[in-house]
C-alpha cells in the first residue's frame, strides 16, 4: 500500500494529468510548466510519465534548420485566462474581477471553483496564455518530409506551444471535493518588480496543486501540441494515387499508451474501468 502523497511522486501521477487534458482539449499538458517548451522543438513522449523530452529544435537541428529557416514560429495575441477541466471536474463558477470567497484572498484578478467526484480528475488554469505556433506550410513541405529521422514514428514535433505568466494546476485525489482557486493581485514588495504583484490561492482539495505566477512575464509552458509524420500506407499498384496528399502524413501525436485506469496503470482496452 502506498499513500496518497507517494501516488502523486509517480511516474503514473503526471501521466495520468497528461491524460486527463488530453482528453478534454486534444492538447499535451506539461507536468511541469517550468520546464520551457517552444514551437520547433523536436522531441519524444516518455511513455512512463506522458513528458516531453527535447531532442532538438527545427531551426537549430543540422537536419532541418536549412528546411525551417523560411518558416519562423508565429506569436498569436493573448488571451486573457484559458480554464480546461477534464471529465469528473465540474466548473460550477467564476469569472474575472469577482469575490472568490476564499479566507484571505483579496484584490481578486480571476476565480473559479471546480467539484470532483470520486473518480479522478484534473483541471488547468493558465494566465494570459500566448500561443506560438510553426507555420503549416513548414509542415507541407516536401523537404521536412524527406528528412530521415522524421520517418520514426516516436518523434514528434511542437507545432504550437502555449506560454502563459501564471498557471495553476491541480490533480485529484479521487475524493468527492470542491476546490476553488483564485488569482489575487498583491502590492509588490520592495524590489521585487511588478512582475511579482500576484498570487494564487486555493480552498479545499486532497490532490496535489501546483501553481506559480510571474506576471507579465511568460515563463511557464503548460500546454502544447505535436504532430508526427505517419509511415505511408501500402500501394497496390505502381502508378501514384493522384489523390495522395503529402500533407496528410503529419498528423496528431497519439498518446503511447493504452487505456489507463485511475492511477494512471496501463489496463487492456476490454478490462478496462475508472470506476476504482
């Protein structure tokens, strides 16, 4: 038997949040946001702990930077909070500029409160999010096709990578919880900046929370997307297809494993349950 505190050192831990947010918004959640990740980056999921591991970047890497230099990473606009809670989290309210009710927590710049029920679940808040993303005409071209190591199905590529100044993540710890979470603005202390003129704070939960907010300031990657390069299916004649298309072949990067139950533990799709 182990705790609920030694669950969420788990490899099993992160994978399963990175699960959760992929089910809920098709996008790839980082465990970690501090952990920079950008658009181009070149890397591999780690399939114990569903991470990002870089390996490289297309506008730096020998093999691509020649094929990536005319397509640079675009910056969209930010958007002001950006909330994704996974099946078995409930938003029930909250907004910007509102009384959080929450002991302690004044001045408040946004608030939410998120229920759970006995099944796990997970949600993400990210601050001022921005996202950076590859152009698809690098995606398209025939060059970025042709470079060999694209041709292995576990790299994969950051086509877009969110970059907020503040985020707060949480995952549960399958008890039936409400959990609010607020952002306040704080007076700066000497010296420290404007950057630093923020907190977050919480009400309720048994999971493990994590947040940090620097304000202004985009240091944390909590969310990203990923495409590979799919093998080509097997022809049955000589001639070309006329309808094949390149372009098809980078599609969405599918988790490496399979079912998980609510610890996170690969189970066989026909055994498997998140009613545990």
């Amino acid at each position: 038997m182990f705790s609920i505190s030694d669950y969420f050192r788990r490899p099993q831990a992160s994978r399963k949040y990175v699960d959760l947010i992929m089910e809920a918004s098709s996008k790839w959640a980082n465990w970690d946001p501090p952990k920079t990740i950008e658009a181009g980056d070149i890397g591999i999921i780690d399939k114990d702990s569903g991470q990002f591991e870089k390996i490289g970047s297309i506008y730096t890497h020998p093999a691509t930077a020649e094929a990536a230099k005319a397509y640079p990473a675009v910056l969209k606009p930010a958007e002001d909070v950006l909330v994704i809670n996974s099946v078995y989290a409930k938003k029930v309210g909250g907004g910007g500029g509102v009384n959080a009710g929450i002991p302690g927590a004044g001045n408040v710049k946004f608030e939410t409160e998120i229920k759970f029920n006995k099944r796990r679940g997970a949600f993400l808040i990210m601050h001022n999010p921005r996202m950076t993303v590859v152009p698809d005409e690098f995606c398209s071209s025939a060059t970025a096709l042709g470079i060999p190591f694209f041709q292995d199905r576990k790299i994969s590529v950051v086509t877009a990578a969110f970059a907020c100044d503040g985020y707060a993540l949480y995952l549960s710890s399958k008890q039936q919880e409400s959990v609010k979470v607020a952002l306040q603005a704080n007076a700066p202390a000497p010296g420290a900046g404007a950057h630093a003129a923020g907190s977050w704070v919480m009400d309720g939960g048994s999971g493990v929370f994590r947040q940090a907010y620097l304000g202004n300031k985009a240091g944390y990657t909590p969310l990203y997307l990923l495409k590979s390069v799919q093998p080509r299916p097997p022809r049955r004649r000589e001639t070309p297809d006329p309808n094949e298309n390149d372009d098809d072949r980078w599609n969405e990067m599918e988790v490496p494993w399979d079912f998980l139950d609510s610890d996170g533990e690969e189970e066989p799709p026909e055994e498997f349950s998140d009613d545990e």
